[in-house]
C-alpha cells in the first residue's frame, strides 16, 4: 500500500473525530501514528488502525487482538465493542480509542488517514439498477481514449493503472475504499470510474467522497430484502446526487425515476444536473441514431449525441441493445460534464473503435451460430431488456436459460418469469444461487409462476445449471440464439454455504466443443 500522505497521530485522530481513549490505554497513546485503517482483521497490514464495528452478525471488536497480531497499532471501537474486549489485555496493550457510531466516523476517518486521496483523482459515480458495471467499463474506456490513467472500481473487479483484480463487493466498505484511492494515487491514476451500489450509498460506505460526476442509469426492482420499498431504494441512490456526494450529475431519463430524480435535482441544485435520453426528445442531450432508425444490426451502433445547444457528437457502441446506447449516451455525456470538449471526445473515440469495452459477463457473445450469449441479468428489468436487445437479431428461437437467486428478494420471482415466457421462445428453469433457500423450492416458485402466465409456453426444468447451459446450446438450430442469463462473471455458485465453481462462459464452451465448437469466438 502507498500512503498519498505521511501517517496520522492518535492524538490528531481524536480530536478531529471525537474519539475518546479507553481507560487503561498507555501513556502516550496520542503520539502513536497509524498508515492505514481496516475493518476485517484478515487485512489488516503492520501500522494499521482496527476499527472493530457491530455489523449483521458479529461484532469487529472480538477480532481486535487477531488484528493486532497482524500489525494494528491501535484499534477504534464502540462502547459495545470495549464491553466485549473486557480489557486492554484484549487489544493486545495497544491504545483503544471508542466512538459511539465507528461506521459514521469510519470513511472519514480513513480519508484523512490516507490522505483524502479522492480529491487528486477526476471522480465519476456510477448508481442505477442496471447498467452500472456497463457504464462504468465504458467511461474507463473513454477516459484512457483520451490518454488518461485510470482507476476502475465495480463489481467485476477493481483495476488500478491497468491492473485488475477480482473485486469482493461492487462498492468497496469504508476503509478499504480510501486504501484502494490511495493505492491508485500512488500509482499515477487520473481518473476514477466506479459503480456505487444502493447498499453502499445507504450504509454510507463511499463518504465523505464527493464525486465531480455523477451518473443515474435507471431504476427497477430489486434488493427489496435490503431497502424495503422501491421508495427508499430510490432515495438511497437519489442521494448521490445531493451536493454532499456529487459536484455535477448526468441522469438518464429514459423511465420515470429517472425524470423523477432529475425533477428533485432541477428543484434542489439547479443548473448542477443535467439530463440524457434515447426516447425523450426534452432532455439536455439526446442520442439519435446516426441514421433514419434505430438499426437492429447485431454488431456496432452509430448513434449522435445532440445537445439542446446543437453541439453534436457522433460515436458508436459495438454492445447489443438499446439499453448499450443508454449506457453508452451516459458515459460519454458524463465526460462532457466533467469538461471534456466534444472535439476532443469524438475523435478519441472513434481511435478507440466507440464506446465498446469488453465487460465480462455483460451480453457476452460466445459463439455466432447458434449465437450463445452469456449476460447478468438477474432481475425482471434487466431480463426484460437483454431478451429484448437480442430477439430482433434472432432468426431462429430464442432459447433463455436462467434461475432465480435464493434466500434474498422473493417477489422477483414471478415477475422473471413473465418476462422469461412472454419473450423467450423456449424456457429452461435452473438453479442460480440458491444460498440457504432449498434450490427445488426457488424453481418450483418460477416455473409455477411461468406456466400459469403463459399455459401453453415451452418451459423446462433441468436443476442442475451445467446440464442446464448443455441442453440449451446442444439442442440449438444455427439460426437460434441462446441467452444464459443470471450469473454473467460469476465463478461460484453458492449452495448452503458451500461455494462450488461454476462459471457459465466455461459450461458454454464445453458445450460449444460438444458441437464440434462451430463458429465460437
Ligand atoms: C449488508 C452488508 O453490506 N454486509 C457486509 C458487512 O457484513 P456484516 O455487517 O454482516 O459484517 P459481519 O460479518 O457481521 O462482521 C462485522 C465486522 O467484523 C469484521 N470481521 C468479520 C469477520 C472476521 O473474521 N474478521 C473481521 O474483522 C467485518 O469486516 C466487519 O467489519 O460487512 C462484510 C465485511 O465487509 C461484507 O462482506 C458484507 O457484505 C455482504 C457479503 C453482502 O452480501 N453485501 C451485499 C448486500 C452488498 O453490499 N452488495 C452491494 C451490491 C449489490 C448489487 O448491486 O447487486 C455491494 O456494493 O457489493
Ligand atoms: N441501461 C440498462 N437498462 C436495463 N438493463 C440493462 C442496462 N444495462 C445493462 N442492463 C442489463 O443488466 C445486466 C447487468 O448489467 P450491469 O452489470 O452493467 O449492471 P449493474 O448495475 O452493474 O448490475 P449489478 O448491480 O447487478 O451488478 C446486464 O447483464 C444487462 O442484462
């Protein structure tokens, strides 16, 4: 890890956040310095600060003396977490600092530990249901087409300079989102495009960061197990675009929340937001198709941004479906607004072949006849639209395969497989994650739900996901499409806490090479 700053003192510490030393901390706690701060004490590095925090199953504070075996100079808890150290001897004799909330004062505190290493770095947010890991590829990808240094946090992986690793959460805890800017800072990065989940923004995870760009792509169900309402799933990603996270924002207003968020932004911070979309001829840029219509081609569309103003800007994305061009508008626009100028946007663009980065597991085209796509659409929205960007490109069937994830967000269920029966020609129901929930029951509750939408539909069930992929591609005229959909980058699939490989892009192939591997790319 490279600091951006030099070390902390304890006593620097306390006073800007209030935290208040424990008894029995030693003489001279104040002088100690911490490098880094960490929350799980399995990355924890020597000079570390613990914070152990009360989370959803255990409280941090019973891995403090773990923590300091590892390194940490000092640990930070709260009055809950000094009642179960029981004493210093807990923490090994280092100073124990306590705060009454340790996850408020958590990002903030790491931000000045590290530096506030945000504020070095051109900053852009990606929030929205859908399309975050898309948007979020594609405005790496244009900035590094302007020649900049980039930094890439998402779902997929993180990437620093280049660099990937896979990452763990789409948005990184408190502490380890200031490590990874610093870590960034320290190897030259520029610019930073990452994807913040509505968790993240309603645990406060990426505070105090306030983004120069923001981005909303859309809203539809999900995460309702976390959230309750879409109400408050909507203002926990509204609040992205409040003046204490973002300088500017770009809201896709292609569907009612969209136009929703960018009514609040227009009543509460005028002029800081502005708007884009492929349908609503009213928004601050629209994207056009560069020619009379949308061309359903399967490969590369052209399209124009058009500002109010008559400034234009022509590109392309080589991602299917409309929904790709959704994306693509908003990354691009989201460049303009952090000062990019139109001139210099579209010729990087178009050296770098368009708004067309590899995303892994997002609409990914395995093969070409029969076309095997891999996506991660995983709620009825996101089905919806890739079943949709790949029908008017299918001359044969339309074959989906997917499942629906256990134990979290039951009422998707149905809804999947409506969408599933209304746009697929042929169905087959298999197992996703199924986590605690017993995976016979989760399909038992999709294909019940798909039958009695639609009687006559041809809808199958074949548990095990393998076997699943194998049926759908071997059974497949050249003409056909098959969507393997759900599980997208994902490597394991958890069964009752038991993490076993499966990664679908692999199922595909084999059973690609049991085809004789004809036309897989
Ligand atoms: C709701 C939520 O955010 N949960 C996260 C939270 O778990 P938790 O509160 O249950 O933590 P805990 O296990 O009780 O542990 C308490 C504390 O002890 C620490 N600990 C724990 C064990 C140990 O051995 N050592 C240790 O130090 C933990 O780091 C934590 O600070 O802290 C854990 C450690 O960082 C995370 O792994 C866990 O994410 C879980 C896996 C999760 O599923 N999160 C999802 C809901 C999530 O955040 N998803 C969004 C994206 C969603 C989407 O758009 O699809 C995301 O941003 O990733
Ligand atoms: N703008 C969009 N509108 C609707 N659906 C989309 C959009 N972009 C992508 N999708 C669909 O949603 C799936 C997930 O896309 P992506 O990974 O880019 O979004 P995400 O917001 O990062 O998702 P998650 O939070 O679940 O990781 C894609 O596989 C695709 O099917």
């Amino acid at each position: 890890m490279i600091a951006a700053q030099p070390a902390r003192s304890l006593g620097d510490l306390a006073a800007a956040f209030e935290l208040a030393p424990a008894p029995g901390s030693p003489p001279g706690w104040q002088a100690v310095t911490v490098h880094g701060v960490r929350a799980d004490n399995r990355r924890v590095t020597p000079g570390d600060l613990f914070a152990g925090h009360v989370g959803g199953h255990v409280h941090g504070a019973r891995f403090a003396g773990a923590a300091v075996d590892a390194g940490a100079v000092a640990v930070l808890t709260d009055p809950a977490g000094l009642d179960l150290l029981g004493g210093p001897e807990q923490a090994r004799g280092v100073p124990v600092l306590v705060a009454q909330d340790v996850p408020a004062v958590l990002g903030p505190l790491a931000a000045a530990v590290y530096g506030r290493p945000a504020e070095t770095l051109r900053t852009f947010a990606v929030t929205g249901t859908n399309g975050k890991t898309t948007t979020a590829y594609m405005l790496e990808h244009a900035l590094r087409a302007l020649g900049r240094t980039t930094g890439l946090i998402g779902t997929v992986e993180v990437r620093v300079a280049g660099r990937g690793q896979p990452a763990a959460l789409t948005t990184p805890q408190p502490a380890d989102l200031q490590a990874l800017l610093a870590d960034m800072v320290g190897a030259g990065v520029q610019d930073l495009a990452m994807e913040v989940s509505s968790h993240a923004l309603g645990l406060g995870r990426v505070d105090p960061v306030v983004f120069d760009v923001a981005g909303f792509t859309n809203l539809t169900q999900d995460h309702l197990d976390f959230h309750g309402t879409l109400e408050d799933y909507f203002a926990a990603k509204a609040s992205l675009f409040t003046s204490a996270r973002s300088r500017r924002g770009v809201v896709l207003v292609d569907d009612d929340w969209g136009r929703r968020l960018a009514q609040v932004c227009e009543r509460e911070r005028p002029g800081d937001v502005v708007t884009v979309s492929t349908t609503d001829a009213d928004a601050d840029w629209r994207a056009e198709p560069h020619d009379a219509d949308w061309r359903a081609e399967p490969h590369d569309t052209d399209f124009r941004l058009v500002h109010r103003d008559g400034t234009t800007l022509r590109t392309s994305t080589g991602l299917p479906g409309r929904f790709n061009v959704a994306n693509a508008a908003l990354a691009a626009v989201m460049v303009l607004t952090s000062g990019v100028a139109p001139g210099d946007l579209e010729p990087a663009l178009a050296a770098a072949g368009g708004l067309t980065p590899t995303v892994p597991g997002r609409m990914e085209e395995l093969s070409t006849r029969p076309r095997v796509v891999v996506d991660f659409a995983h709620n009825p929205g996101a089905l919806a639209q890739a079943v949709e960007a790949l029908r008017p490109t299918t001359a044969g069937r339309l074959v989906l395969v997917f499942g629906a994830t256990g134990s979290r967000d039951t009422a998707k269920r149905p809804e999947m497989a409506q969408v599933a029966v209304d746009g697929a020609d042929r169905v087959i129901v298999t197992d996703d994650d199924p986590h605690d929930e017993p995976a016979e029951q989760i399909r038992a509750e999709v294909l019940a739900a798909a039958r009695a939408h639609a009687p006559g539909a041809d809808v199958r069930e074949v548990a095990d996901r393998a076997e699943a992929i194998r049926v759908a591609v071997l059974e497949a005229d050249p003409a056909d499409t098959v969507l393997v959909a759900g599980r997208g980058h994902e490597t394991v699939q958890e069964i009752s806490g038991v993490d076993h490989h499966l990664d679908d892009r692999e199922e595909v192939r084999a059973a690609l090479a049991l085809r004789g591997g004809e036309s897989a790319r």
